[in-house]
C-alpha cells in the first residue's frame, strides 16, 4: 500500500533530514519515471535546496527554493530508501538523489509511480481534483458530516474516492468502517449523525495509528531502520477472511462488490 500512512510515514522520516540540505547531483536509472529528460531533471534540481517536505492525501510534494516542487507518487510496491553511497546497490533503483551532506534519497520501483518536476502552478492544477486530505483542518467533524451527508453512493466507494477525500485505499477503508462498526455497504445519506461522527473519528485513529507503526512499508528506510511496516500485523479485518473478529468473535468476510474486495464482520458492521 502507498495510502496516506505509509506517504506520512516517509515525511515524518525524510522531513528531518533532508530539509534544508542542497541537492547537488541526480542519477535516473528509469527514464519513464520522470516527466523530462534526464539531463533537465539533473539541471533543474542539482544546487537546488529542499526547503520542507509536504504530503498531500497520498503525494509526498518536495518544496525546492526555486519555487519548483518535487511530486512523488508512490504506488503499490514502490519505496523510498535514505542512505550513504554504497549502502545499496544503486541498480536497483529508478531515482536517486544525491544531497550535499552526502546521503542520498533512493526511489525504488516506480514501475506505475513517479517523480515529477513540476511548477507551483502546474502541482496545484493536478491536485486540485483532489478532495481534502483527512487530516485537512478545514474538515472538521462538521465539515465531515456535512460532505458525506451529500455525497450519493456507498460508504466504502466514498471513502475510497479521491475526489471525496485523498489518501485513503482499500485497505484502511475496511479498517476504519470496522472501527466504526459500521457496513460498507451502507448509504452515506443514511447514516445518523452519530455515526457520521464516528466514521470522522475512527478515520482519524485509524490512519494516525498505522502511521505511528510506520504503514505497511516492505522495505526498510535506511540502515538504522527505524520502525516501518509495524502496521502490517495490526490489521482488524483486511485479509483476514475466516479469522475471528477482535471486537465479537464472530468470523471475518471477504466480499467482492463491483471486482473490489471489501473485508467486514458481518455480525458487528450491520447491514442495516
Ligand atoms: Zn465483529
């Protein structure tokens, strides 16, 4: 998964130390992964300075001090990885860059993912489709409510929309729908404003709690590893069709509605 815990995880991670630092070299084993040629991915951001890290739903958005941005787009699969040179085989990776300190950020995979050089401008234009990030201060409880309240459809297809909201998969809707004991089947219009209440909250913990554990990252984030992937043990309900439920005992399912597996307890998210 490359949903919002695992993107918080690497900023929180990186943000320490990497901004304020002076890119000073780049190397691209994979050409597809960036939106120019190597050369002008090299000259745009080689002297440049990293000013801060920001995430935004499930982009990591590096702020350069020429006013350019770094979008990074981590899908499924896909890594990042902080070291010294010789710490990793440079081969396997599709970007790296070099920072004047001489540590270096590896991009892994990027096999559907990208890093992109883009102007301000052209980075608010692409995001602005966007819903809000859930950890968006302008969406308070209220907020919440008030978008769901108007949203058509099902709760799991709304949490999972990014037009409703950015950053959250599969995977973590089915947890935070089980944390809120709610179906995911049901209508958004339906639910009363309590529960609306506690889907907002459960949302919340849900996703803070797989970030404080580092997501669900496969890959370690340097050679000292602080903690990533701590998460994958801790899921309730994803892929855990036929366990016990942790809340009831009853058994957890496995549905597929519209070719997307949803995971649920059937005997504490009812139906109706
Ligand atoms: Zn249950």
């Amino acid at each position: 998964m490359s949903d919002w815990p695992e993107i918080e995880t690497y900023r929180r991670l990186l943000s320490p130390l990497v901004c304020g630092l002076t890119i000073v070299d780049t190397t691209v084993h994979r050409i597809k992964s960036i939106n120019e040629t190597a050369e002008e991915f090299h000259d745009g951001l080689a002297g440049h300075k990293i000013l801060f890290v920001e995430r935004r739903g499930k982009h990591l958005i590096f702020h350069l001090d020429d006013g350019n941005r770094l979008l990074v787009q981590l899908m499924a699969g896909d890594w990042i990885y902080y070291g010294a040179e010789g710490e990793t085989k440079d081969d396997d990776y599709a970007i790296i860059l070099t920072l004047e300190d001489g540590n270096r950020i590896f991009f892994g995979g990027l096999r559907y993912g990208y890093v992109h050089r883009l102007t301000a401008k052209k980075l608010i234009e692409l995001i602005r489709p966007l819903g809000p990030d859930p950890f968006d201060p302008r969406l308070t409880a209220d907020s919440f409510a008030k978008l769901l309240g108007g949203k058509r459809g099902k709760l799991k297809t709304a949490l999972t929309d990014p037009k409703f909201l950015s950053g959250i998969g599969s995977g973590y809707a089915d947890e935070i729908l089980f944390e809120a004991e709610l179906h995911p089947g049901l209508l958004n219009a339906s639910l009363s404003e309590e529960q609306k209440r506690k889907l907002y909250d459960s949302m919340r913990k849900v996703l803070e709690e797989a970030a404080e554990n580092g997501g669900t990252a496969e890959h370690p984030f340097s050679a000292d590893s602080p903690v990533v992937g701590g998460f994958r043990g801790r899921f309730k309900v994803f892929e855990r069709e036929g366990a016990d439920c942790p809340r009831c005992g009853g058994t957890i399912a496995l549905e597929t509605v519209s070719s997307r597996k949803q995971y649920y307890c059937p005997n504490c998210q009812k139906e109706a």
